[in-house]
C-alpha cells in the first residue's frame, strides 16, 4: 500500500501528467482539493472508490483516511492542484505517513504559474531583461517571514509570480511601483486553463480598477516584469554563432 501525491496540474484535466492518471485509475482512496482540482479527472477512479474532499477536512480527518486505506491495503492518491511542492502543505503530510510507516510519493503536476504564463505565450526569463523568477505570496493566515517582504524581492526587478494574493492588489501594487515603475507591464490571469479562463493585462498603475471591473477576487495569478514588455535580446542558446 502506498500514497502518491499527484499534481493534478492547473485546472484542464488533460494537464494531469499520464504517470498521475495512471496512478488515478488503480486508487481505491482519493483525497482531492476540491474546487481547484478539476473534479472530472475523480471519474477516471475505478467505481467504487473512496473520495474525500480536502477543503472540507484537517490533517487529522486525513490521517483517519490514510490509516484506513493502510488497514484497507489499498493505494491512495492524494491530489493535489497544480504541482504539489507549490502552496501544498504536503509536508505535514508525509510527516504523519512517516509516523505511520506509510510509504508515499510524489508525481510533480503543471503548476498555475507556468499554466499563465502559457495562458500569456510569454516566457518569464528573457536575455537583457531578466534571468530569474520570484514565487510568492502576500500574507494572509501563513505569516511572511520579515526577510521574504515583497518590497526586499522587488529590488532587483525579477519576474514574479505571485500566489494566493488577488484579494491584495491594491497593495501589491503600491510596493512594487517605487521598485518598477508606473508602466511596468502585469497580467492577472484568472483560472489558467479552465473554460472560464480571464486574461488581464495592463500596468501597475492602472491594473487594479481593471481586475475590480472584472470581479476576480480568487484562483488568480499575478505575473509582473519587464518581461512581458517583449523587448529582448536573442538567446544565445539559439544565436547562430552557437551551431
Ligand atoms: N499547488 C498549486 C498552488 C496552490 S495555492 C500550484 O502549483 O499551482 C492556490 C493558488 O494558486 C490560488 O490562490 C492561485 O493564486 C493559484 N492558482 C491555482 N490554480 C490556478 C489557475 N488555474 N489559474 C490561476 N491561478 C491559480
């Protein structure tokens, strides 16, 4: 009996990586982040299966079910949105498996922030501008460690993808600006790869009114950066000198 941890991906059910479905189709036990997981990828479960919805227990509803399907000896798969290294709290999980001598493992997902940027057919490091991508968040029940303040990630103008936070905007916006500029370009993309999927682009100036008008108040990501100006420099991976 083992748990896996499978990346649902972002939201289209065809982002699941075929090594997770495959692990979907033989669970007898599933654990799903409802509302961000899309719950059409549960029908790929052999019928019968056990389902629990995340979002409506804590850790030790979970551990009720993982020490079943332990009795049980039978698989689980705890699916996760996205990638499940990302915002997952699966470590306090593989802790309480480690107590109960559940083997487990991980199958990475499609994580939201790379779901956007495709959303945007943008790529977020470009020669000249920037190399480096910042994962973040603003602070909401989980507390920001001082150090990790947006304004002290800002200083050096990465592209930075920012999570859980849409509510925050307004403030985003007033510490990235002394950092970026009034004009600096971001997108906000609402529900990457779903049907529902909303794109948002403006500047940072102007931003906030715009997501307002469009009454995004959740399962957004915020990308921001000189990038998504489009001026660059060729790579040099591909530069002709290079062949
Ligand atoms: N592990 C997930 C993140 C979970 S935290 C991942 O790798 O994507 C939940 C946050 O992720 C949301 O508040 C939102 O900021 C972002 N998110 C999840 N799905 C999204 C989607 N389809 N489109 C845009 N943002 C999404």
């Amino acid at each position: 009996m083992k748990v896996y941890f499978v990346g649902a991906g972002p939201g289209d059910k065809d982002l699941i990586t075929v090594k997770g479905f495959n692990l979907l189709k033989c669970a007898e036990y599933c654990i799903f982040a409802g509302s961000l997981v899309n719950e059409e990828l549960l029908s790929a479960l052999p019928s019968g299966a056990k389902k629990y919805d995340s979002s409506k227990m804590n850790l030790e509803n979970m551990t009720k079910v993982f020490k079943e399907a332990k009795i049980a000896n039978k698989d689980l798969v705890r699916l996760h949105s996205g990638d499940p290294a990302i915002y997952g709290a699966i470590q306090e999980q593989m802790r309480v498996l480690d107590e109960l001598g559940i083997l487990y493992e991980i199958i990475p997902g499609v994580s939201s922030f790379v779901a956007a940027s495709a959303a945007l057919k943008q790529e977020l490091t470009l020669p000249g501008v920037t190399q480096t991508i910042v994962i973040t968040r603003m602070e909401g029940n989980t507390p920001m460690p001082e150090k990790e303040h947006l304004s002290k990630l800002a200083a050096s103008t990465p592209t930075l993808c920012i999570f859980l936070s849409i509510e925050k905007l307004s403030e985003i916006v007033k510490i990235l600006i002394p950092h970026y500029g009034n004009e600096c370009p971001i997108a906000v993309v609402y529900k990457a790869s779903w049907p529902q999927q909303k794109i948002v682009r403006s500047c940072l100036s102007h931003i906030d009114k715009l997501v307002k008008d469009e009454a995004i108040t959740k399962t957004a990501m915020i990308i921001v950066g000189h990038v998504l100006n489009k001026e660059f420099e060729r790579s040099i991976l591909y530069s002709e000198n290079a062949r």
